[in-house]
C-alpha cells in the first residue's frame, strides 16, 4: 500500500461533483481529508490517499481529467530551525501531536505524519518560524 499527501483545487464547475467518491468507488482508494476550504468559486482539499500505487497514479490521471488540479504536499507546515527558539508555544495549540518538545533536549520535534494543516501553530509561533509551504 502506497499512501500520498496531495493538495486538490477544484475550480467552479467541478465543486458540485462527487469527485473524491469516484477515488473510493471506482479505484478503491482511502482518502483521508486533512483540511477542506469551498466557497461558490472554488475549493481545497488537502489530503492523504492510501491504496496500490499504480490505482493512486490512475485517480490522479482522473482528477486531472476533471479538471482538478492536483499538487504534491511534499513541504507542508515547515519549521525554520535558524528562528525556532524551541519556546513550545506551538505544541500547546497542535490537537493532532504532530508539534512536541524533546524531553532529552528541550527542542521542537515535529513529525510531518502527524500534521493536518490546521495551521493553529502558524499564528502561535511568536518568532514566525512556521510557516504554510505547498
């Protein structure tokens, strides 16, 4: 099982469509939706997509099709090392865990697996060292 973190924009015409259910029922995939945005205009999805790599390539080939477009979330939520001033103000905020102090050391550990782009830890970080990257 292949699993990738992808970024869909879905324009105007296809917001109204069951796109992501084709990715369930025509290529047995597993979506996971990490964070949505629609208005009237357009829409976001982040999110990970589980299932046999070449089924995963085909869905993509799919949502291309329909004229979503389809970004790898390669570099998500990314933290500056040379601001970072490990203060934890971040980890406070961070529901899913993916933010944490090292108990050894005392510095900020985040694990990208764990990040749904919430991006509460965005605005708590008091230096700015977080920041949204797609």
């Amino acid at each position: 099982m292949a699993k990738r973190k992808i970024v869909l924009h879905f324009p105007e015409e296809s917001i109204d469509k069951p796109i992501t259910y084709h990715l369930v029922k025509d290529y047995g995939l597993i979506p996971n939706i990490l964070r949505a945005k629609i208005d009237e205009n357009e829409g976001t999805l982040v999110m990970d997509l589980e299932g046999p790599k070449e089924k995963i390539d085909e869905a993509i080939e799919f949502l291309k099709e329909q004229h979503v477009t389809v970004q790898e979330a390669i570099k998500d939520i990314v933290v500056d090392r040379n601001i970072c001033v490990d203060c934890g103000s971040c980890v406070g905020v961070c529901r899913p865990g993916a933010l944490s102090i090292n108990a050894d050391d005392w510095t900020l550990v985040f694990d990208q697996e764990e990040c749904i782009f919430c991006q509460l830890c965005i605005d708590t970080c008091p230096v700015r060292a977080i920041k949204l990257m797609f």
